[in-house]
C-alpha cells in the first residue's frame, strides 16, 4: 500500500500521507508518493484544487523522517534539501489552489508542506512548528524563507531559533494558518473553502494567484504592472463575459476556464 492515498472527487485532489506509525513523517518514499500526486494534480484537467492532509487524528505530518535523516553526509544532505524543496515547489507552483489540512503536528517539514501550500487550515488540535535546531539542523525543505514571507521576520526568527511548537489558536493570531476549525473538521473545512474557490472562474483564480504569489517578490510597481497584464488579459477570456452577463442577467454563471 502507498503511503500518499490520492482520491479525486469533486474536482479536488486530495493526498493523505498515510504512515500514521510514525506520525506521517515524510520519508523517501512518502516524497515520491507527494511528487507523483502533484504531477498527477498538473496533468489532469479535471483537479482544480489539491488538499495535502494526514492519516489519523494524531499528525499531518512530524517532520522529515529523522531515522533518514540521522545517516546523511554534506553532500547527500544537501541533496536531500534540495530533493524536497523541489517537491514543495511543485506544488506551489500548480497553478492551482491548495490547501493544507492540518489534523495534527505539523512539524518541520510538516509545516515547510503547510508553507507551500496556497493556504492552511488547522484542527484546534494541531501543533505547528520548526524543532530542527533541537537536532542539530536547520529547516531544509523551504521553512527558512517562506516562514518569513508568510509571518514576518521576528516571528519567523523566534519559531526556528526556539524550535518550540505553537498551538493551532496561536498559529492563527500570528497569520500562519487562515483558520481554526474543531478536531477533526480540519479536511471537511478545506473541502469547503476549496469548494468555494472552484466555483468561481478558473483562468481569473489562477492568475490571482500569480499576482499576489509571485508580485510579492518583486518591486510594487513591477507588481501593479503584472497586475494590470493580467487584469487585461482577463477581458480575453470568455469566462469574463460569462461573469458579467451572469450578473446582469441575474443567474448563477457556468464558468468554462476559456
Ligand atoms: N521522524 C521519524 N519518526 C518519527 C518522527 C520523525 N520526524 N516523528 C515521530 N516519529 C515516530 C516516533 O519515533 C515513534 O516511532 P516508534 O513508535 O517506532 O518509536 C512514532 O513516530 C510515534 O511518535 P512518539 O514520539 O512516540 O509520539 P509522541 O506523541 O510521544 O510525540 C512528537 C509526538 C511529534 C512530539 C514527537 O514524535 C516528536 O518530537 N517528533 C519529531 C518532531 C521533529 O523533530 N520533527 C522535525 C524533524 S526534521
């Protein structure tokens, strides 16, 4: 049985990493099985969302899997680093939206998953946090850079130099997770946020995205000008002729992603 469970439904892609002995902790093979369902998630034009979430009630994901870890050298470290960046990256990089089902301990890379995800939703349960300096490490797989942009700079410093975890409510306060939901709601809550997102109009959803997601790497006024690219690539799309005849025809619109 493979340890990332991928079910298609409702135009959703939802993975569960699927190794709840060990608090789903991301080894070889859970990456392998992450990066196949991202593949499948960019490939296949029925999936307009993905949810990344754990198996049990305990954990999303504990980290990277530190029996792995504990026998790497300089070189298959980096390796190694460089490995799961590039699995996170393809899912930040879909061009479709994502959401991270926090059920549980999101750890290490358990919370550099959550980070490269387009948003977070956490069970009052969940614990998040960057415990690698306790082992001697630092955050691998994106934690170091995307913690900054998503919380800002202290709070960043403060969650990878203590290494201390943080409880769901605070993760909320600070601007790490969108939302907290009751144990156990966490995937049910994501299936409605994405549900929500799916009903607008693809083209203008993807391109959201890249303007807020890659505008804010660049100067504001090279941002307003993607912005406005985009705003007028828009007015090609039939979609937008949909939404708006939609509106002034007083009905629900039915969205093609043309
Ligand atoms: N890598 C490998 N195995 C892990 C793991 C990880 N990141 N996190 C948990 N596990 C394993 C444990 O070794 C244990 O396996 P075992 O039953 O074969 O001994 C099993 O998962 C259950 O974990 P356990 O520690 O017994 O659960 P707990 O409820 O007492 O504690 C945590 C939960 C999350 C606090 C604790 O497991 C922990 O600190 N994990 C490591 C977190 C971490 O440092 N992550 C960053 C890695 S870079």
């Amino acid at each position: 049985m493979s340890t990332v469970n991928v079910e298609i439904a409702d135009r959703i892609l939802v993975a569960t990493i699927d190794r709840p002995e060990k608090l789903n902790a991301l080894n070889t093979e859970v990456l392998d099985g992450l990066e196949a369902a991202f593949e499948r998630a960019k490939t296949d034009a029925s999936v307009g969302a993905v949810i990344v979430t754990g198996a049990g009630p305990k954990a999303f994901i504990a980290g990277a899997d530190i029996a792995e870890l504990s026998t790497m050298t300089p070189v298959s470290g980096r390796r190694h680093a460089l490995r799961g960046q590039a699995v996170f990256a393809r899912l930040e990089s879909l061009g479709k939206p994502s959401i991270a089902a926090i059920n549980g301990f999101a750890l290490g890379g358990g919370c550099e998953l959550a980070l490269a995800c387009t948003m977070r939703i956490a069970a009052e349960n969940a614990r998040l946090g960057q415990p690698e300096v306790k082992l001697g490490i630092l955050p691998g797989y994106g934690g170091s850079q995307r913690l900054a942009r998503i919380v800002g700079e202290g709070r960043a410093m403060e969650l990878c130099l203590t290494g201390e975890p943080i409880t769901a409510a605070e993760a909320y306060r600070i601007g790490l997770v969108n939302r907290v939901v009751p144990a156990g709601e966490a995937l049910s809550a994501a299936r409605e946020l994405a549900g929500k997102i799916l009903a607008n109009a693809p083209l203008a959803v993807a391109f959201t995205m890249d303007a807020i997601h890659n505008g804010l790497d660049l100067p504001l006024e090279d941002g307003l000008e993607l912005e406005a690219t985009l705003f007028g690539v828009c007015a090609s799309t039939a979609d937008m002729r949909e939404g708006m005849a939609a509106f002034l025809e007083k009905r629900p619109p039915r969205f093609e992603g043309k």
